[in-house]
C-alpha cells in the first residue's frame, strides 16, 4: 500500500511541476517565488530498506537530523535532464549523506528523496578520501560543480578542509585540493565557494572562499594549484547584530564573513567581490584584481587593508546567502523580515532605502540559507533559493510535522519588474515587454 501511494504521489508531483512550468508568474506581490520541493524530514534513497536500517540502527542515519543548507542547479544536454542539488553539513549526529541531488522517488508522506552525489562511496563518515561535510557549493559555466569540504564532522576535525571538482558531464573528480596546515586556523570552517572563471576554456580560475570562523577569506588559485590567506578586519561578527530574532524566535550566532558573490565583468577586465558576516548588516567589497594578487599576500595575510570597503548605509537587517545577476543586481536574503531583497548596483547607492522586498512571506522565507543566479539554456536568468528552519535547530522547537526545508524558484524578470532592481526598465527606459520567461524545472 505505502508502495502505491508513493507511486501516485511521484505522479502528482510531475504534474504539478509541470503545471509549474506553464506560468511562474503569481498575482500575490508577496508570493513570488514558485515552490519546487519541500520536505518535513529529508529522506535518501538507499539501495534498500535493510541498508537504511542498519545505517539507523548504528547512527549514521537518525531520521529528522539532516538539515539542508545550498542549493545549485545544472540542466544536462543529455540523459540526466535538470538536476538540483543540495549540501546537508554533517554538524550534528545522523547526516548519511552531505552532498546529493533531488530525485522523482518520494516517501509515503510525500517528502522527495535525496540520492548520493556522486555516489554512496563518497559518503562514508570519516573516509578523508572522499566527502566529510559539505555546507556550499558552486556549479561554473564550464559544467563543473565545486564542492567545499570543510573536513569536519560535528565540532572535530577529522580530515583536511579540500576543495573538490567534479565535472558533470561524466560525474567523475577532476581535482582534489587540500589547504595546507599553515592556512586553517583551530576554529576554521570554509563553508562559501565563490568561483570566478574567466576565459572561453575556463583555465582562468580562482575560488574565494570564506571561513566563517576563523574570520578570514581564502584565495584558490586553480591553474597555479596554489592558496593564500587573507585576514580584514571586515570579515568579523559585529557585535551589535549577533542576536537573530526570526519568526519570534530568538539565538545568538556570532559568525564572521559567510554571504559572497561576484559582480559581472567590468569593462576594465575586473570584477567585484561582495561580501557580509552572517552576524552583521554590513555589506562589504573589494576588487579580485587585489584579492587575486598572490605576491602581495603570500608574506601578509593583513595587506592592503584599505582595498576593503565596507558601505556607510546599511541593511534592516542581517543575512546569510546572496547572488548577483549579470545586470549587476544583488538579491539576498533579510532574515528577520522574512524577505528576499535585491539592489541594484548599477544605480543605486547601497542602503535600506535603496533596497527593493521582492518576496516576503512568514512560512516559506524562514532562513534563506542558500541562494543562487542560474542562467537558462533559453538565456533567462533565475532565481534558486533554499530556506530552512535554522531558528528551530538553534532554539530546539524543530517539528517533524511541518515543512522544515524548500527549495523556490522564479524568472528575475519577473520578480524585479517595476521595482529598482528592474535595470532593463530603468537603463533603457522602455516599456514592459508583453513576453514572460518561464521556469524549466527538474525530471528524471
């Protein structure tokens, strides 16, 4: 019977992603995201049930644990359509698997299972040779999916922090870097993966990467398989903002530098690093051209200090993940407003005044914990976002029976049309176009 009923609900699911497909547009202005999945508890698919059980059974899986935190997407030419993946961070007990991708399997409730990425053998727990815990990630225009491991299972270290890529073409690794000793502090986590390729081949490649603890933003150099450290005052927890009040629920986080996104190409062959602790309503920047630099830094994680500007006005309120789009637009989640902000760069000052809420609601904007810019095959932009219930895990209240995790999606044409991140409109002064872009959402 759960057999059937599982059945029929991966039926209903298809057809209501397609009905999904059809139109993303919605009437409510405070509804535009477009919901994708959603679960109450994440569920995997293991080869059979005596294999879940027995992982229940010694702890490595406990039902209602895994927590997602990212969320990326990649639409394959071939055989594997769109596939979304998520990062479940093995920081407390039971996590089975840290990196997977959303299947068309469903539970009896309803709830889409996560399979293995790439496979079950990089799942072991404390195998340092394949994935530990896995909080960020990053797909490039290249098809290549980044994978930041922080090496860290709960509070422990049990293995090196090691970027990995992965090319999702064949699934199969292409690198392997492991930060040297000299570069991780004792309180280190590397938990955000900003990738910046340059050229038509991609060889031009760096990774920036924040340690949210250690306070400190790591440079990758992938063609030279060399890192450097950078240590600013800026990537600090600001006091003042280390108590989150979200849903009424109230704790206290005091983590440095976390959200991180790139601006387009500058007509002058630079982009712009944007970046904000998560306890803070600061924004930051400086450009790569500095951060890029490894002479100045290989003897000096302090250097050129003054390259790193923080905005005078500031937002209502803090965040945690952020994207920019090729417009130059930043979208963001406002954590006690339960909001989904964009700003425009292009013309605006940054500020709360010049901050456009182009999504809000109470039950689906809890914690935007991971957002990403994806850009069509047909050319549009999106808008990915995962929320999660973070203030339940930080205050206990975690309930299995309400949706816990969702994964939303939308066109940033619509989402920022008539508002000031509406550069189109607003550079060109034209009149709204009449068409309307339109999600392409997952199958197996």
């Amino acid at each position: 019977m759960a057999t059937k009923k599982a059945s029929i609900l991966a039926q209903f699911a298809a057809i209501f992603l397609t009905l999904l497909v059809a139109d993303v547009r919605c009437n409510d202005p405070n509804d535009k995201l477009r919901a994708v999945y959603s679960w109450k508890a994440l569920e995997f698919t293991f080869p059979n049930e005596q294999a879940r059980e027995a992982a229940i059974a010694v702890g490595d899986f406990i039902p209602g644990s895994p927590m997602p935190i990212d969320v990326d997407t990649y639409l394959h030419d071939g055989r594997f359509g769109r596939r979304i993946f998520v990062t479940i961070p093995r920081f407390q007990k039971g996590v089975p698997v840290t990196l997977g991708f959303v299947t068309t399997e469903v539970t009896a409730d309803g709830n889409p299972k996560i399979a293995p990425y790439p496979n079950w053998n990089w799942q072991r727990s404390g195998d340092c040779d394949g994935l530990t815990s896995v909080w960020r990630i990053e797909i490039d225009r290249c098809g290549r999916l980044w994978v930041m491991d922080t090496g860290k299972i709960e509070e422990r270290q049990v293995c090196p922090a090691q970027l990995l890529v992965f090319s999702l073409e064949t699934n199969r690794l292409i690198s392997r870097y492991r930060f040297p000793q000299s570069q991780v502090r004792e309180s280190s986590l590397f938990v955000t993966p900003i990738v910046d390729a340059r050229g038509h081949m991609c060889h031009d490649t760096f990774v920036y990467i924040a340690d949210v603890s250690g306070f400190s933003l790591l440079v990758y150099d992938h063609q030279n398989l060399r890192s450097w450290r950078i240590s600013n005052n800026l990537f600090y927890p600001y006091p003042n903002y280390g108590t989150f009040d979200i849903k009424n629920e109230v704790f206290d986080l005091m983590d440095g530098i976390l959200g991180m996104t790139l601006s387009p190409l500058r007509p002058y062959g630079d982009r712009i690093l944007y970046f904000h602790s998560l306890a803070s309503k600061v924004e930051s920047y400086v450009p790569t051209s500095v951060i890029r630099n490894y002479t100045l830094f290989a003897d000096n994680p302090e250097a050129a200090s003054r390259s790193f500007v923080a905005f005078k006005n500031e937002r209502s309120t803090q965040s945690a993940a952020q994207a920019m789009d090729k417009n130059g637009v930043l979208f963001f989640g406002l954590l006690s407003e339960l909001a989904i902000g964009c700003w425009n760069s292009v013309n605006y000052d940054y500020g709360d005044e010049f901050i456009e809420r182009i999504a809000q609601n109470e039950d689906t904007l809890q914690f935007p914990s991971g957002i990403k810019v994806i850009t069509s095959k047909n050319g549009r932009q999106e808008l990915w976002v995962m929320t999660i219930s973070f203030q339940r895990v930080m205050t206990g209240t975690m309930s299995p029976n309400e949706t816990n995790f969702r994964i939303q999606a939308a066109v940033i044409d619509e989402l920022v049309r008539g508002t000031k991140c509406d550069v189109a409109s607003i550079n060109i002064n034209s009149v709204r176009q009449s068409t309307h872009g339109s999600l392409t959402f997952p199958t197996e």
